[in-house]
C-alpha cells in the first residue's frame, strides 16, 4: 500500500513525519529515521483501523502571500 509522507523540521532539532491518510505522527532525528517510525506507527494503526485506499496519494503546494 503506498501512503504519503510529509516530513517538517522540528524545532528542537530533527523531524517530525506525518502521515495525512491515517493521521499517524511521530519523529525522528534523521530522514530515515523519521520515515522508519512513521512506518512503524501507521503499520500498527493500520492493524486496528484498515483503511481502504482510494487511489495514489497525491501531493502539491502552493503559495499565500508572507503578509497573510
């Protein structure tokens, strides 16, 4: 199952991986390790919530003015 994954910077150091269709949030200091526990939490929240996915995840951005 491919899910997605957003990875922000932490400001205590490190980075804090999320993961929009489950919900699931955890961190780690490196990439690798954040994205290691995030696969780890959502494998286990998949266990008690299956989740029935719909098609690929898509991912974009987009900008708002600094002043917003």
């Amino acid at each position: 199952m491919e899910l997605s994954a957003v990875l922000t910077p932490a400001p205590e150091g490190g980075y804090v991986a999320f993961n929009p269709e489950t919900g699931t949030t955890t961190q780690g200091e490196t990439i690798e390790e954040a994205l290691a526990n995030l696969r780890e939490a959502t494998a286990l929240y998949l266990e008690e919530f299956p989740l029935a996915v719909a098609g690929r995840p898509l991912l974009t951005t987009f900008d708002v003015p600094e002043h917003a």
